[in-house]
C-alpha cells in the first residue's frame, strides 16, 4: 500500500531502502522505490492524500508504476483525484528521493516539489506540507 499526504501541494521525507507492495487482486507487484525496471502496470490501491487543509483523499486510486519506482495516481471514478487535480505524478530522482506534480483540471502540469521517502512507512512519500502514502 502506498501512502498519499497532501499538505498545501508538496511532498516531503522517504526512505530509500524500503520496499512497500500494492496489493493486485491476483499478484503482488513491487511498489514505488523499488529498484527494478519494471514495465508500466495500472492497479487498484488505497490512496491517502493528506494536506495542511486536512485529509484530501482517504479511498481507491488507479496506481500506474513506472520505471526506477516512480509513479502515476489517477482517479478511480469521475475526474478528479484531489480537489482541482486530475492525476499525481511521482519521478524518483535518486534513492529516496523525487519529484513530485499534479496535472490541474485547467490542464496546467504544477510542481508540488521535492519529497523523501518516509524511513518509518516506505508507502509514504513527504514533503513538508503534504504526504502521500499508497498501499
């Protein structure tokens, strides 16, 4: 499970040496952080966004993983993940370490900022004014 914090739209603190796992209805795959190249897949998750305005998403969100444990989260339903946010991207820049972005309703890609992997739940990903955690 991977967890989503928002917190006035930047992220914070990660560790790079854990793992975390989504769980797939039929499988196990490797979650955000993970080493591997792995090919892009599209799964179900429980998604957390927390911000300093309080719990933004707590439910179901569409996990897409990408290459080095970065990562897309995109709507189960409807058009938005967030409030005025279509999608969350996350780009690992280095172990623990990333980018991360909101593609807006009116279509404008925002830099939320720069996150670390929490040492304490490699779900999560922080910044300090927001979190996001994906299990």
């Amino acid at each position: 499970m991977l967890c989503v914090v928002l917190t006035t739209l930047l992220l914070g603190e990660c560790s790079p040496s854990s793992t975390a796992n989504v769980q797939a209805p039929d499988q196990r795959v490797a979650a955000v952080g993970s080493s591997t190249d792995t090919p892009s897949r599209r799964r179900q998750a429980a998604c957390v966004i927390k911000s300093a305005e309080g719990v933004q998403l707590d439910g179901p969100c569409l996990f897409e993983s990408e290459k080095n444990g970065s990562f897309t989260l995109e709507p189960t339903r409807g058009d938005h993940l967030v409030p005025n946010v279509m999608s969350v991207s996350l780009t690992v820049t280095a172990p623990g370490q990333g980018h991360v972005r909101g593609l807006t309703t009116d279509g404008i890609n925002s830099m939320w900022g720069e996150v670390k992997r929490s040492p304490s739940d490699p779900a999560c990903w922080a910044a300090s004014d927001f979190e996001i955690c994906v299990r």
